[in-house]
C-alpha cells in the first residue's frame, strides 16, 4: 500500500500508527485562547495533529447565502454571514495559532473550505491539508488541489461511491500523497448510519491509505474504525460539549481524547498478526489447564489401548498433548500403567 507522506518524520498508511486528528473546526468559538487551549489540550491528549477551518467568506459562500437569517441556538450572528465572520480567524491569527502548535510541538493543519484557503495554508507551508466533505463533490477545486502536489487528506461524505472514484481519479491523476476518508457528515451521526464497513470497501478499492472522520457520538465507532483497518481517525476535540456550536455535541472533552489514544494504541497492538500460533504468554495457563492425555484405567505391559482406555484430563506431570489421542487408541502398551499416570511417547507400540 501507498504511504503517504507528511513530513520527514511522519508517514500515513502501510504499518504506521494511524495518524490521529483532532477537530477543533469550528469549536474555538472565534476565540483565540480558547482555540490555543485546544492545542494544548490536543498535544497533551496524544494528537498526532490539531486542525482548523480556513474559510474565506465570499469564495466559499453566496452573498446571499451570507445574508441567510441563521436563527438557531448555535448562531453567532442574525445572519450566516455574520455567524461565520465571528467564527473565522484573520490569517494573522492563523499565523499566531500555526506558531503556538509548534511551541506547544504538535502538527497544526487546517481544511481549506476554498481555492483562497487553499492557497494560504501552501503558503503557511502546513504538513498537509485536510479537504472537508463540503468539497467532496467539487471537481474543480480538487483538481486544483491535486496540481499543488501537497499532502492530501479528503473526506468524503454527503456523496456516494462513484463521487470517491471520481475523488480518487482526479487526485491519483497527478501525485499519491493522499488519503480518503470514510465520513457521514451528520452532527452527530446516528450510529445505524455510520455504515462503518465502507472501510473496507474503500481498501478493497483504493491503493492508499483509508481512514474515519468520524461525527457520531463517542468513541466506540472510531476505535471500531481502527479495528477495520483506518490508517487516519479525525474526531472533533472541545472543551465542553454544552458550549454553543453545532459540533460541540459529536465532539470528545480532552479526557475522553486521550483515552480514545490509549485505546487507539492498544487495538493496534492487539490487532498483531493474523497467524494463530501459540504465544509464549499462554504458556503459565497451557502448563497449568491445557488437558492431556492419561490413563482411563489400570493396564498392564502388552495390553492395548481401547477407546475408554485414555483419558483426557488436566494432570500433573502431563501426558502427550491430547490433539494425539486418535494416534494413541489401538497400541499397545509397553509398560504398566495406573489410573490416571500421564500416556507419553514411548508408552506405547
Ligand atoms: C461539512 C462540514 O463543513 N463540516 C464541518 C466538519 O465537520 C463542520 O465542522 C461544519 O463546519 C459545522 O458543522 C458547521 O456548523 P455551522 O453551520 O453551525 O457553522
Ligand atoms: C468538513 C470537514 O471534515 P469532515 O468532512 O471530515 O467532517 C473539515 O475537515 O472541515
């Protein structure tokens, strides 16, 4: 499988870790101490990366979509437009936050909610960028993405399948530093629509790396994700999911992002291989209850071994493991034997 790669020291995909994002999105609410503890609270969860929203307002939306009443518990403004405005870092703010990740020594990347942003954070030189599902059915601005040969992270939910090959076509098209996203855009997600084995449909599909932008509540389906295979899981981060924003609700506190971390590293250490083999830490129990063959009875030198002869019991000494006991049945014995002494190779002819 095609790795890809976000820096020098970083790789997605093949045997990495899978590579963990944590959303802030939108859940700064427009404040940049909030958005900087965050950060913080992203590193010190385990986050191989925090990531933002770039938008520039009038690229992505409509002037009259910006003028649209947005009228809900989440709003920040009467409008959309003005909602968003109060949720939109300046690009010097951005600046400000990309520079604080690298104190605090955690990867900051952002979405590029247009062809504007995407420019801007080539320019910040971020290690990759993340395209949303909003533009999962934006030919253009793909296309445009693919030609700037950066480090690609694309979620791909509200389209369908032949949209992901048509994602997959135009950015294979020019380089495959990339990876696809499985990611139902719903907030949050009710769990009977996260459609989880789409997973596997995309590594049975795709040469690269396959990974879970995951908006339901929790984190039972994102560890799940990681079981089926999702080499990048991205769950939204937050301080406190009853703070207003449409996000708050799918997203984890930051203790709940660190055990989502630990758990993350213990399924992949448990995942291993698929050889089924005897492993050395089953040894204390094969010693003390695999079972084993023994006598059934009192038999003599020279007698045979009828089926009810041999038993198989836990014994101590242990006989010969009991996987034998077909080969046993029918020989004859060559010495004498108690009810209940181990059957060993050598017993019997
Ligand atoms: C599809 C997409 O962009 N989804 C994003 C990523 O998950 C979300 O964070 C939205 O920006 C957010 O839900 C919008 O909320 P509002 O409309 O209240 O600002
Ligand atoms: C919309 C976004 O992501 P997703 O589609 O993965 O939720 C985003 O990253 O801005």
């Amino acid at each position: 499988m095609v790795e890809v790669k976000i820096n020098d020291e970083v790789k997605v995909g093949g045997n990495n870790p899978c590579f963990i994002i944590a959303e802030v999105g939108q859940n700064h609410q427009g404040d940049i101490e909030i958005a900087k503890k965050l950060i913080k609270a992203a590193k010190d969860a385990g986050a191989n990366c925090v990531k933002f929203q770039k938008t520039c307002l009038k690229e992505k939306f409509t002037k009259k979509y910006l003028e649209r009443p947005y009228d809900n518990p989440n709003s920040w403004g009467k409008t959309y437009g003005e909602h968003k405005r109060h949720l939109e870092f300046s690009e010097s703010q951005y600046r400000e936050l990309f520079k604080y990740a690298h104190e605090v020594g955690i990867l900051c990347t952002a979405s590029a909610m247009d062809m504007v942003s995407f420019d801007f954070l080539v320019n910040m030189k971020v290690p990759f960028i993340k395209i949303g599902s909003g533009d999962s059915n934006n030919l253009l601005f793909l296309k445009y993405a693919a030609s700037k040969q950066v480090p690609l992270i694309i979620s791909t939910g509200m389209v369908d399948k032949s949209a992901v090959k048509t994602i997959y076509d135009i950015i294979s098209a020019q380089h495959k530093n990339f990876c696809l996203l499985h990611c139902i855009s719903a907030y949050p997600v009710p769990y009977e629509d996260c459609n989880l084995t789409v997973i596997q449909d995309y590594m049975n599909t795709f040469d690269i790396p396959i990974g879970y932008s995951g908006q339901e509540i929790g984190t039972a389906v994102a560890l799940a994700s990681v079981a089926l295979g999702a080499k990048v899981l991205e769950k939204h981060i937050t301080l406190e999911k009853t703070m207003k924003g449409t996000d708050h609700v799918c997203s984890l506190t930051p203790p709940e992002f660190q055990q989502l971390v630990r758990d993350v590293r213990v399924i992949e250490n448990a995942l291993g291989t698929p050889i089924k083999k005897v492993v050395t830490s089953e040894i204390p129990c094969i010693d003390k209850l695999q079972k084993s063959l023994v006598m059934g009875c009192t038999k003599n030198k020279g007698e045979i071994l009828y089926p009810g002869d041999v038993k198989i019991k836990v014994a101590e000494p242990k006989g010969l493991n009991a996987l034998h006991f077909e080969e046993v049945i029918y020989k004859t014995l060559v010495y004498d034997k108690k009810e209940d002494e181990p059957l060993n190779q050598g017993d019997f002819c």
